[in-house]
C-alpha cells in the first residue's frame, strides 16, 4: 500500500514539476476594422474602411474648417514572440492609432469597438484566424476649462492648444482564444505607447495629429488542470481510495512546506 503511494506521488510530482516549454507566437492581421461607436446624444459614428487592415472611425460638427474628430487605426506586423506555457509573453506593437483631435460640436463619441482579425501560428503552424476585440473610451472635454480635466492649467503642456481628450482601451473577454500546452491564451491590449513611454491612458493635444502605439501581449485567459492517467481499465474501490489518499497527502505536504520556517 505504501509503496503504491509513494508511486503515485512520484507521477503527481512529476507531473507537477514538468518544466514549461517556450514557443514562439506570431499573427498576421488580415482585418482591422472599428464597429458600432455610440455618441452622446445616442447616435452612431462614422465609419470608414481605408482598406483591409486600416480603418477610421469619426464623429462631431467641424468648429474650424471642415475637419472632424476621428481614430485611424492601421494593424501592425510583428515579430513573433516567445511564449512560455503559464506565463505571459512580452509585450508587442498590435496596431498603430492615431487620435485627430480636431475642434468640433456635439455629437462627439463616447465608446466604440475595435475588432482585429488575423492567422495565429504557434511555432509556424497554423492553429486558425481569430478575431480580437478592444473596447475604447473616449472622454471628449471642453476646451475652455481651467484647469483642465487632465494634465492641469490650460494654455500649457498638453493642454496647449485647449483641453485635451482622454482615450483608454479595455482588452473584451469576448475576443477569440488559443492553447498552447494546458494553458488558454487570448491577445490582451491595455497599454499606448506614446512617443517612446508606455501609458495606460492616452491624453490627446487639441487642434493636432496624436500617434500612438497600442501594445499587446499574449495573456493567460484560464488553465486546465492536469489529471494523472489511469491505467487498467475503471478503478477498482481501493484504488479510487489510494488515488484520494495520494492527493490528500501531496496537498499536507504543500501546507507543510508553506509552514517550515526559512
């Protein structure tokens, strides 16, 4: 009996110590396009396809000449990434934005969806087209507030020109997945890069062209637990009662070891 369980401690241990093998990720964006928008006043946004993987979402009155506010999204090509089963990859350029943040009148946006779709490989194998999705926010302030909603006085830093807008980004649990080993993986954005320096938020210059880089990573979504095979058929009663035991033992080992001083 002992003897059986040590053995099945040792699988466990095994399985449980198995070390995680590194595979390199890579995705060719073959769509990049925004979807639905809403306005202030409940309306919908414009939306224009520049061509397969760029795309422009705009909205407001012109206040100066006939230009509107608007996003430009371009997808970006990439270098694959190495990914290591359980862990998070480095982050990556996804696609390339850019806010026209243009004097307008209401309407002006407040949400919109940007979808990217493209062929994931793992390890230079196809494993299927996924789609990817990322919720923008978009806080449309007055110009003429001082101080500003953001970045302090008017008339100075970022507020140069006039108060400047906030855009934020928020990864959709909606987005398509992947597996690599046991682990479920998605492509995750929640950063800009702006201008060298990475950034949560993206506060933009009124009356100017802002560029932007909006950083992914490939990020756990969930694991599947790893379950010992069981050989011989179905279990007999004593053998469910040893496979128990065995999992009891290695969870007071656990706790034990949690507990030993250093």
């Amino acid at each position: 009996m002992m003897k059986s369980i040590g053995c099945l401690l040792a699988v466990l241990a095994g399985t449980m110590a198995a070390p995680a093998a590194a595979v390199s990720f890579s995705f060719l964006a073959t769509e990049a396009k925004w979807l639905g928008g809403t306005l202030n006043n409940g309306g919908a946004p414009t939306i224009d396809t520049i061509n397969a993987t760029t795309s422009q979402v705009s909205w407001g009155r012109p206040a100066v000449g006939n230009q509107r506010s608007s996003y430009l999204v371009s997808a970006n090509v990439f270098d694959p990434v190495d990914v290591t089963e359980g862990s998070p990859s480095a982050e990556f350029v996804f696609a390339n934005f850019t806010h026209n943040n243009f004097p307008i009148f209401a309407p002006w946006l407040t949400t919109v969806q940007l979808s990217i779709k493209g062929d994931v490989r793992i390890d230079n194998v196809l494993v299927g087209t996924k789609t990817f999705l990322i919720d923008f926010y978009h806080h449309e302030t007055h110009n003429n507030l001082n101080p500003c909603n953001y970045g302090g006085a008017n008339a100075q830093g970022i507020n140069i020109n006039g108060c400047a807008d906030r855009v934020i980004n928020v990864f959709n649990s909606g987005s398509d997945n992947f597996l690599v080993g046991n682990t479920i993986y998605s492509i995750e954005t929640h950063e800009f890069r702006i201008g060298g320096f990475d950034a949560p938020v993206f506060d933009t210059v009124e009356r100017q062209v802002n560029n932007a880089q909006l950083l992914g990573r490939v990020n756990i979504v969930a694991q599947i637990p790893i379950i010992p095979p069981i050989f011989g058929g179905v279990p007999e009663p004593a053998s469910w009662a040893m496979l128990i035991a065995g999992f009891g033992l290695v969870g007071a080992v656990q706790r034990r070891r949690r507990t030993l001083p250093a």
